[in-house]
C-alpha cells in the first residue's frame, strides 16, 4: 500500500489523541490497523513519512567547490 499526507495525518491525529485504531486508504484500499504500542505507531509513522517524502529513494547530493587564488 502506498502511503499518503492524508494516512500520515490521520496517525499523527491518533498518536495525539491517544487512539490506538487508526483507518488507513479508503474504498476498496481502505484498510484498519490496531497498534499494541505508541512505539509502533511512531515508528509506523517514521516508515510513512519517508516513503510520502521520497528520502527512501535515492538521494541526490550538491556539492560547492571553493576557490581561493591565495592573493
């Protein structure tokens, strides 16, 4: 299942709110999950987060030359 803002809103708003059951997607990829632990929601929510930004793919890196003429 890939993950949306939306999925990730709906944990953070139960992670605040105490809830353990959380309804993930809708229609036919609607899903429910039940977590045993906030550690599991939290780390539930650190695995969606990083597939939503994209930070799991391969990242890209900028490097700045520097130049000094020693003048």
């Amino acid at each position: 299942m890939a993950w949306t803002q939306t999925d990730i809103d709906r944990l953070k708003k139960a992670i605040a709110t105490g809830a353990r059951r959380v309804e993930f997607g809708s229609g036919e990829t609607r899903r429910v999950q039940e977590f045993q632990t906030i550690d599991a929601m939290l780390k539930a929510l650190a695995a969606m987060e990083e597939e939503v930004s994209g930070s799991g793919a391969l990242s890209s890196r900028r490097t700045v030359a520097g130049y000094n003429s020693g003048l």
